[in-house]
C-alpha cells in the first residue's frame, strides 16, 4: 500500500483529489494521508524569486514548507509518505510563463532547506527524499479546465445549458470558448468582468450551471466541483494525442511513483515530465538567482 500525501491550494483538490485519483487508480491500495491545503502562490504574477528578505514572506513559502516537512529527516521511518504530490493551479495570470512558476518554487525550496540549518547528512538525505518522493504539478489554468473533457463531469458539476467549448478541437489546457450567451449572462451576473472571462473554464461554468443568473451559488467548488472531480474519467481527458499534456505528466508521474502504468497516448509537459536528478521528481533544481528572468514577486 503507497501512503500518499497531497498538498493542495483549492478546496475542492482538498475534498475530492484524493478521491479523484482512487478512482483512476482503482486497482491500487492508496492510503492518503490528510490533504494538506495551503496558500496558493500562482493568483498573481510571478516574476523573480527575491530571495530571502526580512519581513517579507512569499506566497510560495507554505508550499514549499509543507513538500520539505513531509520529508523532514526527524520524522519517524514509518511516518514518511512513499509520495508527497503537490499541486497548483497555473491560473490565467501566469499561462504563459508556465517555467517562472516552476523556477520560482524550485528556488523557494532550496531556501527553505538552507532556512533549517540541517546538518550534512540531514541536507543530503532530505534531498534525496525530495528526489525520490516529492513531486509539484499544475493544473492548466485550473482543474474545472479538465471537466469539459468529459461531458458527463460538467454534468455532475451541475451544467444546465450546453457548452459551446469545442472539445473536438481545442485543448482544454488552453481553454478559450465562444458564447454569445455567456456575454449577455456576463453583463447581468457579473458587469465588471472584463477579459480574459473567454478563457476562464471556471467562470464560464457558473454560467452553464445558471444559464438565467437566478441563483447565486449555482456551482460550488466544494459540492458541485467535488462531485465532477471525484469520478473524472482521466483516462478520457489524457485520451487525445498532443492535448492535456500537464494533466498527462501529473498522471504518468503519479502512477510511477506508486508502482502503477498511466497508459494514454501523446506526451507530457517537458516542465513537469518525470525526470531524474531534479529538484523533485519532477522539477528541474533552481537556477542561479542571476539567471532568473526579471519580474517581481506576489
């Protein structure tokens, strides 16, 4: 039996996760831990990791603190996941710099080692725990993305009016949909919304959940969103060649790291691909701070 332990930043990966991936793993003894949710770090855009810098905390910090500690070397034995799996959602702010996000909590995690002032042998053996075990993975943009892969989970997220997503098409890690409906539905529900609402899998579920903007909480992540995560057909939504390829990585590393198969065709986001000598297991270590791409930190 694996022990897995999650570390997620939403509530519904908190609620349903686990259970998500029981279900796409259905032949294998998963012992999940209790899912650990912390602070998001990807909501604003990142840009260079400023290091440490006193009074300033990063978004990233909870992240990485809760990957280092589930692997922290005073830990007994038989208390140390066989996996720990980190996951975040890219978010629309970041799309298109997918590598700052991976960079960012790569160097967050070498300060956060180098902050516990561990031996040698304690660094050395974390480290290779971090190799071996630990893996940080994106949902693209967010996990309702994955949901329109599978008309039955809009279903079950409670969709009322038909997508207008051309799944047949389009990649669902791009997500992008042309509704004239979702644009009156956005003037009555939500006026301020401005682009890229075209582009949020998210919002424009609410508008399939409440296609007459009559109820205010028609889609709830923790209900509705659980619902459709818990029984996602992952088989399905990795099923198309040279699309989902961040989904896929998650998949296929996921089930490496527990002795299983993830057969689906097309490849895996090189970002987070299974790889070895990383950081993680999946996560290439930082690069030197002078070498990082300008920006600012959330």
């Amino acid at each position: 039996m694996s022990r897995v332990q999650l570390v997620v930043t939403g509530d519904m990966e908190r609620v349903a996760l686990a259970a998500s991936l029981r279900h796409a793993f259905p032949a294998h003894e998963l012992n999940f831990l209790l899912t650990q949710k912390v602070q998001d770090f990807t909501s604003s855009r990142l840009g260079t990791h400023p290091g440490r810098v006193p009074g300033l905390k990063t978004r990233a910090q909870d992240m990485a603190q809760a990957i280092v500690s589930a692997l922290e070397p005073g830990r007994y034995p038989d208390a140390i996941p066989d996996m720990v799996l980190a996951v975040d959602d890219l978010e629309l702010v970041n799309v298109d710099q997918p590598h700052v996000v991976t960079e960012y909590l790569a160097r967050e995690i070498e300060l956060t080692i180098k902050d516990r002032k561990l031996s040698l042998a304690s660094e050395t053996r974390v480290r290779e725990r971090l190799r071996s075990r630990a893996s940080f993975h994106l949902f693209v943009p967010m996990p309702e993305a994955y949901f329109y892969a599978e008309p039955a989970a809009l279903k079950r997220a409670g969709a009322k009016a038909a997508s207008r997503f051309d799944v047949a098409q389009r990649d669902t890690e791009a997500f992008e949909v042309d509704d004239p409906a979702y644009r009156q539905w956005l003037e009555k529900r939500a006026p301020n919304a401005v682009e890229p609402h075209r582009r949020h899998p998210k919002q424009y579920l609410r508008y399939l959940c409440d296609p007459n903007a009559s109820i205010e909480r028609a889609y709830r992540e923790t209900k509705e969103g659980a619902l459709a995560l818990e029984k996602l057909a992952w088989s399905e939504v990795t099923a198309r060649e040279a699309r989902e390829n961040y989904a896929r990585a998650l998949l296929e590393d996921f089930a490496e790291g527990i002795g299983a198969n993830w057969q689906s065709p097309g490849p895996v986001a090189p970002l987070t691909a299974r790889r070895s000598g990383g950081l993680l297991r999946n996560l290439a270590p930082a690069v030197p701070p002078t070498a990082a791409a300008p920006g600012h930190s959330p």
